[in-house]
C-alpha cells in the first residue's frame, strides 16, 4: 500500500471494502446511492463549510462541485456564485443536481465520471468543493492534487471525523463475523495533506442529529436479503452515528 501517510490511509480505506465473498451474495449494489435521498434544502444549513466558501468566493465567481450528490455544497453557495459544475459518478445524482439548478435558476455544467480521471472535462473553478466524498477514495493523494489543481481561489473539503460507515462495524460483525480496522479520521487526512505540502484549516464541528437511518438501505449496505430488515432495523437504535464534522481549507 505505500508509506507514510498516504499509504496509512490507503491500507485503513481499503480495509472497509467489502469481501468478495460477502459480495457475491448481495441481491443488490451495497455501493449504490439512491438518488431520490439527495436533495439540497430550499434554505442551505449555515455551517463552517458554508462560511468558507463563501469566503473565498467574496462578492461572486464560480463553484465546482466533486462529488457533488444532490449538490448540498454548491447550492449552499449559489446566492455568490456566477456558475455551477457538478461532478458525479452516478448519472442519476446529475439529474437530481440539473433539476434543482433548472429549477433556482443557476447557470450550471455537469460531468459524468470520477475524480480525478474527469478533472480535465471540469476544468476549473474560483472555489472547488468536495463534501463527504474523501471518505470514499483510497489513493487520496491525485484525488486531492486534482482538487487543488482545478482552484483558483481555494478548495473546501467537508468529512465526518472518522470514516462515516464505522458505526455500522458491530453490524458487520454480528451478521458476517467480519472484524473491521480502526477507520481513517480527518488527522489521517491532513497527515496526507501535509506529505503533498498543504496545511489546510481546519474547523471541527457537530452537526445535527441526523435522521434515524432507513433500515432497508442499511441492509442492502451489509449485503443482507430484504427477508432481514426487520432483523437490522432492531439493532439501530442501539448505535450510535457520527456527528463531528471537519471542514478543511485550503489555497493552491
């Protein structure tokens, strides 16, 4: 896997992959996100992630969105921004992400495909960000070179404080006698961040108690038939889900 920080993190992300053997008995992608869950509020949330773009964007410019599901963190700064790219792997996401933009009246591109093999198709933008999606990346080093490279301005990265399925681990352990490693956190990132030479702001905070988690989709996550949601919903009131967040800033 490498060393250093860049390979520590790559050995713990690669560690919360899921057994072939496991997947090979999912009725369903455990990876996929359904669409219709990701829709941007009407009014955005004011959280330091906001705050920060904001503050690079200053009286106006452009926004790209990496990872952008339903597009929370570009909306979040629409009322500064002149344009909207969004980037996703899931066509599905773009449209939810164009229909919103149709709707509020925002100039707006999208591009299908993942970062950073796409990030040339994006091009650039004043403000890039890139909210919940680290969590999801292995190589982090060319994902978070690529962020930089696209910024003109400044780059804002939103995360949980340690890898946002880790709360699932008992589940995991329970139905598949499957042991998960200690997960990554925002400390692994930023050890990254620093080998490539960013030192990155960072502002932890909580956020709201979220919604309790639908039981089917926690299911088909842990690979488990739809005969079992009775079985998993039972058990989720007796974990606890992430609430501290880190927002990370940097400049190119």
């Amino acid at each position: 896997m490498g060393e250093g920080a860049a390979g520590r993190w790559a050995e713990l992300q690669a560690g919360r992959g899921i057994p072939p053997e496991i997947l090979a008995r999912a009725d369903t992608d455990p990876w996929h996100h359904d669409a219709a869950s990701f829709h941007a509020p009407p009014v955005p949330t004011d959280t330091p992630s906001r705050a920060a773009g904001l503050a690079l964007l200053g009286t106006g410019g452009s926004v790209l969105d990496v990872g952008c599901g339903g597009g929370d963190a570009a909306f979040a700064l629409a009322e500064r921004a002149e344009r909207l790219t969004a980037v996703d792997r899931q066509q599905d996401m773009l449209d939810v992400f164009s229909a919103e933009a149709t709707t509020r009246g925002v100039v707006f591109a999208t591009v299908l495909g993942r970062w950073p093999d796409v990030a040339a198709q994006a091009g650039t933008a004043d403000v890039v960000v890139s909210h919940h999606v680290l969590h999801n990346v292995v190589d982090l080093e060319p994902f978070v070179t690529a962020l930089t490279g696209a910024a003109r301005r400044g780059v804002v990265v939103e995360m949980l404080a340690e890898h946002p399925m880790a709360w699932l681990d008992p589940l995991w352990l329970r139905f598949h006698g499957l042991r998960r490693p200690e997960p990554a956190t925002t400390e692994d990132a930023v050890a990254v961040l620093a080998e490539i030479g960013i030192e990155p702001a960072v502002t932890t905070w909580e956020r709201t108690a979220p919604p309790r988690q639908d039981p089917v989709w926690v299911t088909r996550r842990l690979c488990l038939p739809s005969a079992r949601v009775a079985e998993v919903d039972a058990l989720l009131d007796h974990l606890v889900r992430p609430r501290i967040a880190a927002t990370l800033t940097w400049r190119p």
